[in-house]
C-alpha cells in the first residue's frame, strides 16, 4: 500500500470524524429544539418562540459549516504534507 493510499484512508477518516461531530451538533440543537417547544406556547409565527428556532438553526449552521472548513484544511494540509514527504523520499537530498 502506498502512502497515497494510506493518507487517503486518513483523510476519509478525519472528513468521518468532523461529519459525525456536525450530526452530533444537530443532534443538540433538535434537543434545544424539543425544550424550546415544550417551554415556550406556539403563538405565531414571528414570536419569540420562532426567533429562538431560527437563531438555534443559524448557529448549527455556522457551526458545521466551520467544521467543515477546518475538516477541509485538515485533509488538504495531511496531502499537501504526503506529497512533499513522498517527494522528500524519491529525490536526491540537495545537501549530499
């Protein structure tokens, strides 16, 4: 198996980790959602109520949104890394 390879499998499992933790952030907000409802009466539909759900929503979304940057970055800096290392090791060292 090649260091592509290898570095491939990483990268998918550093893009599986920040997916899960996305999910896990919706997962609160659904939680966050239920008590709001339960808490607050449905009085209409620009109340309080849907302020709070709507701020709730944009959060999440500006959250997994950064995870997926950084998820992104990640992977792209762990590539860019493989590649130099990979090219490190079939050329001749400069210095010998």
């Amino acid at each position: 198996m090649t260091s592509t390879e290898t570095g491939s499998g990483r990268s998918d499992r550093v893009i599986e980790s920040f997916h899960d933790a996305g999910n896990t952030a919706l997962e609160a907000v659904r939680k966050f959602l239920d008590t709001v409802n339960g808490v607050f009466p449905d009085v209409s539909a620009d109340g309080p109520r849907q302020k709070i759900i709507d701020s709730a929503f944009k959060m999440a979304e500006e959250l997994v949104g950064a995870s997926t940057q950084l998820a992104e970055k990640v992977v792209k800096a762990s590539r860019d890394a493989l590649s130099e290392a990979d090219k490190e090791g079939r050329e001749p060292s400069k210095g010998s």
